[in-house]
C-alpha cells in the first residue's frame, strides 16, 4: 500500500515540478489543473540563465506578473495583462514569485529558479494573502527536489 501511495505522490508532483531541459518552457494558466483550481502549471519550474519562460493563459482572465519582493536584486519585473501570453528570459539568478493577480488570493502563484536562489530568505519573507500563503510553503518544500535533479 506504501508503495502506490509513494508511486502516486511522485506521478502528483511531477504534475507540479518541471526541470528545464529546453531553453524554454510553457507555464499554462488554468481554471482547473492537476493541482487544484486557479493554478499555474507547473508552479515550480527550475531554469537556466538565459531560458526562457512563457506563460500562456490557457484559460480566461489570468495574467502573470511578479510579486513585489519576491524577485532578484537588479531583475526586471513581470507584469503581464489579463490575457496576454508573456515570455521572459531570465537573466539574473534567484527565485521569482509569479502571480496571477485576480487569483491571488484563491492561491494562483507559480515559483521560478533561476540558477541558484540567491534571494531565498527574502523570498520567504514575503506576507502573501489567502490561500497564496499554502501555495508558496508548498513550493518551498519542493525545491530542494529541483534543485537536487540539476
């Protein structure tokens, strides 16, 4: 029974962590998705210097933008239309926190690394609102598991 619960957890996280093998990687925008409602997937993507990102609302009114305080000293912020495919190439190494600011609250976030997370404890110490609090301590707890696979 251990082992189909185990199996079962790896095939669910792998819906939520993407390794960048690529030099780009689509982040969908959701109403319903592996994880739950209102989501970015994956939320948890792990890329290079110089990869980029694009982030396609696959579904209506989500947007992708970055959250103040929860990017690298020097990086350009994100702030992508409700609507509107963006594609960033990330250029300074860190952790960037994404939002899709309509659902922020309802836990619409998604976790960029770039290189190494430079900027972790910042990071961290961003005060996020409803559930979009769960969501990033979750995706805290998974990136030591990207990290690990690079």
């Amino acid at each position: 029974m251990r082992a189909i619960l185990a199996a079962g957890l790896l095939v669910a996280m792998g819906g939520a962590l993407a390794p960048a093998s690529g030099a780009e990687i689509e982040v969908k925008m959701l109403n319903k998705g592996v994880e739950g409602m209102m989501v970015f997937e994956p939320a948890l993507v792990k890329v290079a210097l110089g990869d980029t990102v694009k982030f396609v609302p696959t579904d209506k009114t989500h947007n992708a933008e970055t959250i103040p305080g929860m990017l690298p000293d020097g990086a350009q912020a994100i702030a992508g239309k409700v609507d509107e495919e963006v594609t960033v190439a990330f250029d300074k190494e860190g952790i960037y926190g994404i939002r899709c600011k309509p659902h922020y609250g309802m836990g619409m976030v998604a976790m960029i690394v770039v290189g190494s997370p430079v900027n972790e404890q910042q990071a961290k110490a961003v005060v996020h609102p409803g559930k979009a609090k769960a969501t990033f301590a979750n995706l805290f707890a998974k990136m030591p598991s990207i990290l690990a696979a690079h």
